[in-house]
C-alpha cells in the first residue's frame, strides 16, 4: 500500500476509522471477568438513570426471572432518595423504575434506605426498605407483589425494622428469619422472625452490646436443621459472626471471624451442596478490593474470586443461588451504577 495515491490514503484512512468507531459502538454492555473462569458475565443493571447516586442493592429470583432493587438519588441522606427496581426479562435488564419513596401524609419527605427483596416458596415476592433521616432514626416498611414485581400493594409500616440489609432465611416451618441491626445506641445486632409473610413479628434482644464488638448488618448461612451462623460486619476490622442451635431462638456470644472487613456491608450464601459462600471486602481500608470467599463448614475460609480489584467503591454486596445453580450477585460500582456478576460455583 506505499504506493497508494494521495487521495487513496484519506480514503483508506477515513474507512478505517469508521471500521474502529463501530467496532467500539459495538462492545457489549456485558463482558466476562478478567481472571478467573468462575466468572460467567458481569454487566451494569443500568446505563443511565433519573438519579446521579445509588447504594445498597438486593437481588432475588421469582417465577418470571431476576428482579434487583437499590435506593437512589442526589446522594445517601437526601430527601429524594427513593427505591428503584429492574427487572430481566431473560436477555436485558429493563429501564429502573421508582416503587418507592419516603413522602408523608404530613408533606415531609425523608430518604429511603436498604431495600431488601425476598421471594418465599410460597406467597408474594417481598420488598423491605427503611424510611428515615438516619439509620439511628429510621423505621422498617414493607411492600408484597403478587406479580413477580410487575405492581406492588400499598407500603405498610412494621413493628422493628425487618431485615436490615440482607435477605431472610426461610426455615423449614415457613417461617422467615431475618437479620437485622440498630444504631441508635451503638451497632447492635438482633435478629426478626416472622411466621406469616409480615403480618406478625417477634424479635430477640440485641446479640452483642455494642462496645466489644460494634456489628450490624446479619447475614445468615443454614448448616442443619436447626444449626445457624451470622456473619456481620464491625468496626472491628473483622466479619464477626454468631451461632445459634435452636433455630436462631438463642445466639451464642459474638466472636470475630478469620476475615477481614473495613466496616462495610457484606452478605453470604448457603450452597445447594452444603458449601458457603461470602461476599466482602478483603481488607481493613477502603472498599475495594471485593472478594468470594468458600468454606466447608463456615469456620475455615478459602479465596474465590476477586470480583473488583481497581481503585474505587465496590460495596454493600448482595448474593444469591438460583434453581440452576448459579450464583448471581448485585453491588455498588462507585456509587454511580449497579453491577450484575454471574459466577459459576463449581469452578472454584
């Protein structure tokens, strides 16, 4: 191609950058992870929204596919932050939609916080969220769908707080049991049952007293029939984590884990084949990177995964394993978008 005349470069030239342009219009939303093979694909929920700043994610799995929630707005604490919602409907996650938002009947308006969905082997898909101007002043609510997320029933208030920011366990009586936390008189962990969807609560006192160990923000893994685990985060610099061998009716005293955490969320899941998994960040500062962790018997944890490793926010992880096996979990990606990862558990 030396000898090309003049023109015949310009020519040559302007196609290939139209060839470049295309092929850059033309990288997918979803991408596979760099590193790792358990990895199957990572994509953002969203590309663009009516809110600059989201947080706090939750996914779960119903009849017609995925569904994940978050609150979004001007920035945590502002009074237009509402919970958003996307569902898939097997090839794309659909544009987010506002379910709710903290408006009064008074014309105050507070932000809203960690909502947390949850779909029951039988019954309505459930949505919780907070309402308030600060965790140590916030209140629990509640919405049911009976139509896979498509509408939602009125909000409803509860009498605590419902799971603070992970998704309940479903024991096998029915009844759900939830994690969650205060912070109006030090973080301090308990946990909420309910045997009737949210219509009835009982509540355990506060599992830790806020000095040793200050921990919120429970997540639970099922070992036995009546054996259970939380693992929470502390300001601590490590998970901490309780058992219980009644079914979560009593809690063993709180006890740091071999994990590290730099205060910030965390969540976990209990696998089909009887392993655990935790999602969190490995370190003592900062929010990145974020990691997979798997163990046997909850105790002893082996690396998975690095699912986040550059400079930056990757955050208040949520994770769950769906009827084919695979695990799907939802974060926040620099407080501007939130990201989906699919992860094969076999592979690591």
């Amino acid at each position: 191609m030396g000898d090309l005349p003049k023109c015949g470069w310009v020519l040559f030239c302007l196609l290939f950058c139209s060839c470049v342009v295309t092929q850059e219009k033309a990288v997918p939303k979803t991408t596979s992870m760099p590193g790792t093979s358990a990895v199957l694909r990572a994509e953002f929920i969203y590309e663009k929204a009516p809110f600059p700043s989201c947080h706090a994610s939750s996914i779960a799995e119903t009849k017609d596919g995925l569904i994940a929630t978050w609150f979004g707005g001007k920035y945590e604490k502002s009074p237009d932050v509402g919970i958003w919602l996307s569902r898939h409907d097997g090839s794309q996650w659909l544009p987010p939609v506002e379910v709710a938002n903290g408006k009064q009947k008074d014309g105050n308006q507070f932000p809203t916080w960690n909502p947390v969905l949850f779909q029951p082997k039988q019954g309505p898909l459930l949505l919780f969220y907070k309402v308030g101007p600060s965790p140590s002043k916030w209140w629990g609510m509640m919405m049911r769908s009976a139509d896979a997320g498509k509408t939602w029933s009125e909000p409803e208030k509860l009498p605590g707080l419902g799971p603070i920011k992970n998704k309940p366990v479903e024991l096998a009586d029915g009844t759900l049991l939830c994690g969650s936390s205060t912070e109006d008189m030090g973080w301090r962990v308990h946990m909420e049952r309910t045997s009737d969807l949210g219509r009835t609560w009982k509540s355990t006192g506060p599992l830790n007293d806020g000095l040793v160990f200050a921990a919120i923000q429970p997540t639970i893994l099922i070992h036995g029939p009546e054996t259970l685990q939380i693992l929470c985060r502390s300001e601590q610099s490590k998970i901490t984590e309780c058992w219980s061998k009644d079914n979560g009716l009593t809690w063993t005293p709180m006890e740091a884990t071999t994990l590290p955490n730099p205060n910030s969320g965390i969540d976990a899941v209990t696998l089909k084949d009887g392993r655990f998994v935790v999602i969190y960040n490995h370190t003592i500062k900062g929010r990145t990177p974020l990691n997979l962790a798997i163990s046997s018997d909850g105790k002893a944890w082996k690396p998975g995964p690095v699912l986040e490793s550059h400079p930056g926010e990757y955050s208040y992880p949520a994770i769950i394993q769906t009827k084919d096996g695979l695990l799907h979990a939802t974060y926040t990606w620099k407080r501007q978008r939130i990201k989906h990862v699919v992860i094969d558990p076999a592979n690591f």
